[in-house]
C-alpha cells in the first residue's frame, strides 16, 4: 500500500491509502481520460437496472487486494460457523434460552424455535475498510439480501474498452454474485428439477414489495441474464396443486425467502401461508432458501454474545483471536459491568465518557434506522440514546473509521472523497463477491440520504499494491 495525495477541488491535499491500481486509476481520470471517466455512464445496463439504480452510480469502481479478500472470506467463514454453533455452545442446545438471551420477543422466539439447527452458509458481511483491513459491522444471514443485482455494474463495466484494457492491463478481477447464486440454486434443486435449471420464486411477505419492486425487478432481469427465471410474489399468492407449489400460473421449484418471522408475527395470514411452504419444504416438493433458522443469527444481539470477553470460554484462544480481528468491540445495552479496553467498567457509564468513538444500533434496524453515532451527537442527546437503548434492547459498537476512497467527478474533473461500506457475499463454497455502497465523507453518518452511491469491486493480484 502506498499514502498518496490527490488535489482536491479546493486545492487542498487529502492524503490517503491507496494502491498502485488506485493511483493508476485516479491519475489517469485527473489527466482527463474520458475513456474511464464515463466507463459507468457508457455501460450497457438493462433497462430494469437503470430503474432502480441508474441514478445512484458511483463514477468509478474500487478496488481491493486479492489477499485481503481472500483473508477476511476465509475468517468470515470461520466467524459464521462460530456464530451459528452459539446455541450449542452456550446455551446446551436450547434454542428458546439462546433467543431469550438476545431479548428476543416471545412469540417470534417461539417461531424461530421450530426451527433449530445450523442455517446454510449464506449471507452478506457490512464491513468497513480502516485502511489496513476489512472490519465487520454487520452479518446479514439468510436470503433476503439486498445488493445482489448491483453485480451486473461490474460484468457491464467489462463491456466498456477503455475499462476492459485497464482491467486486462492491471489484472483485475471481477465476482459476479449473481452468478455464483444462480449455480448455487442450480445445485440445491437439482434433485427436485432433475437436473433442469429450476423457476425460482421471489416470495415477499403478503404487504408486498412497496418501494423495492423496482430492485426486485432488477434482480429478476440480472437472474434472466443468468438463464434462470424468477418469478416475483408474496406468500399469500402460492397456490398448490399436485403437491406443487404455484405462483402466478408457473409451477415453483425453489423460494427464495423474503419474508421473516417479523411478518409472521405482525401480518395476519403469512404464518398460515409460511406453514404450506415449510409442509412442502419439509416433503421434498420445493426448496425452500433459506429456512428460517438463517433468522436465529441474523439478529445483531448475536454479535454482541460473540465479541463479550465474559462469554470466550466458549471459544478457543484461536476462535477468539479470529472473533477479535474481525468484529469491533460489540456489547448489548444492558445495565451492568463489562470488559472494554482491559478493564472491568460500568457498561453505560463507560458508554457515555466514550460518545465519540462509540454507535448506538437498534437490534432489527433496517437501512441505517435507528442508529445514531456518538460522535455525531451532543451529550444529552447520546445520554437519551443510551437510556432508550436499554429499554428497547439496542447494542453498542466501536466505531471504525473508513479509509477514504477518492473519485474524480466525470463532469468536472474534481475529486470527492467517499465512504464505501462493502458488502461481502458468502456462500456455502466460499467468497461470493462483493457490493459497495457509499456516501460522500462529510455524508457518512446519513448513510442513506440521496447522495449515496453504488458501485462495483474489482480484485487486483499480489504484487499490484
């Protein structure tokens, strides 16, 4: 890694860590290559991907070393497997004691507790880049994963020459998600369909789509470009006939799950509809992906039993060395002592002489609601927070400083500052790729005002760098 400066548009200097492929990039942008500047606005993308994503295109991708995401993939897979064997470790096998150990309302406790058991490795890491490695904020288990169809951005930059000789100049190397799920649902019905390619059912709890229909759609033209079909609808739409499942007239081979125990709990009906899905799951006559065991570890609150000192004898000193380089210090929000730093301390009281460094996230917040960053708030304010925090069962978690990602502006060849968050795919092989959303610097703590942006990843090779 080398530190290099760009000029910014003010004539200030902001230094950054970087990488030869980066600085290439960068200065061949400022030296004002349109080839590359306007790659993302030349790219062939689908008519349904320009609805849902056309306007929040970062102007270029980022990059990253193949041995840094070959390094965080492997311990992410040994973090899921840790992650998903906390009812056996700490609780004998009692799932309905795991659950109430996160604060787990009672009835979707008792939902999730039908269904015990290791989940199927599949999910999507939020993880921070600090400038020497990927940290992990967030573990998305389950498949209702957002982001998936922004991997086209990528396969089509590909189709860009100026951006297909940078690539082939500079070895990169790009992971299409969408790819690597479509084989993974070729592989888990192939016993059902015979070998067939299957028809995928896109299934959302019975309020519907509401503003995502157009990401869903999207997603629907990425999997056609994969030679699957998908076809789109709520639980309360599937039908059965000759023990099949039915959506909208074709018959299902494999649901991928959008609704939660959530839905079961709040919408009247979807626990009625969910039961046929899971009686024909359980038969052999569709696939269901993923189970609702994946909703057991996709709560944060499992995090904080992960990264709780008082907790590791559970783990071995490698697992917790693992658990330590990957997860910023997490803690649920609760009354009483805990180790931060070396030191025994009073949870909430060390929580509010430490604001600045500290987040403050609801358990089931979606999208960025609820959270609220120490460092962004006033003390009574972070004081309010915190006592809400305890009520409503939030946790607590070590803020990690995002290394700043520079774009030069295609329309005025300025450069801004980003933030990327990147979305870490992974499945049962292994590394899945990755999405990227960003938001200007200044912009961060808004994680999802108008100015934010989506982007693609694209690996570089050792020596690179």
């Amino acid at each position: 890694m080398t530190d290099t400066a760009i000029t910014d548009s003010a004539g200030t200097d902001s230094a950054v860590t970087t990488d030869r492929v980066t600085d290439a990039y960068l200065r061949r942008c400022l030296a004002g290559d349109r080839g590359l500047l306007d790659a993302v606005a030349r790219a062939p993308f689908g008519q349904a991907f320009l609805a849902a994503n056309g306007d929040q295109l970062l102007p270029r991708p980022l990059f990253l070393a193949e041995e840094t995401v070959g390094r965080f993939s492997a311990d992410l897979a040994v973090f899921f497997d840790l992650l998903t064997s906390l009812p056996e470790r700490l609780f004998d096998g009692d799932t309905a004691g795991y659950c109430a150990a996160l604060g787990m309302e009672r009835r979707r406790a008792a939902i999730l507790s039908r269904h015990p058991g290791r989940p199927e490795r599949y999910g999507r890491v939020d993880a921070y880049h600090d400038g020497e490695s990927l940290r992990l904020l967030e573990f998305n288990i389950g498949s209702a994963q957002g982001g998936i169809d922004r991997s086209e951005i990528g396969r089509m930059l590909l189709r860009v020459d100026a951006f297909a000789e940078f690539a082939a100049e500079h070895g990169l190397v790009h992971v299409h998600t969408g790819e690597k799920v479509a084989r993974l649902y070729r592989e888990a019905a192939r016993e059902l369909t015979g070998g067939a390619d299957p028809v995928v059912g896109f299934v959302e709890s019975d309020s519907g789509f509401g503003p995502y229909e157009a990401v869903a759609e999207s997603y629907v033209e990425m999997m056609a470009a994969q030679g699957l079909e998908v076809v789109l609808g709520t639980v309360g739409e599937l039908t059965e006939r000759d023990g099949r499942l039915f959506l909208h007239g074709r018959r299902i081979d494999l649901i991928q799950r959008h609704f939660t125990e959530n839905e079961m709990v709040t919408e009247p009906g979807v626990a009625r509809a969910a039961e046929r899905v899971f009686r024909a799951h359980d038969a052999g006559r569709v696939v269901l992906w993923t189970s609702l065991r994946s909703s057991l570890y996709h709560n944060k609150a499992a995090l904080a039993l992960m990264s709780d000192s008082r907790l590791r004898d559970a783990f071995t000193a490698e697992e917790a060395e693992l658990v330590d380089r990957v997860l910023p210090w997490t803690r649920l929000l609760t009354p009483g002592e805990t180790e931060a730093g070396g030191e025994t301390v009073d949870l909430l009281g060390y929580c509010r002489e430490h604001r600045e460094s500290l987040i403050l996230k609801p358990q089931r917040s979606f999208r960025g609601q609820g959270i609220v960053a120490g460092w962004a708030t006033g003390d009574q304010n972070w004081a309010d927070a915190l006592a809400d925090g305890v009520e409503q069962g939030a946790l607590v978690q070590r803020r990690v400083v995002r290394r700043a990602e520079q774009v030069v502006l295609p329309e005025t060849g300025e450069v801004e500052e980003y933030a990327a968050t990147w979305g870490v795919y992974l499945v049962p092989d292994g590394y899945a790729g990755c999405s990227l959303r960003t938001m200007p610097i200044d912009d961060e703590v808004a994680r999802h005002a108008p100015t934010r942006r989506a982007g693609a990843v694209f690996q570089f090779p050792a020596g690179a760098s």
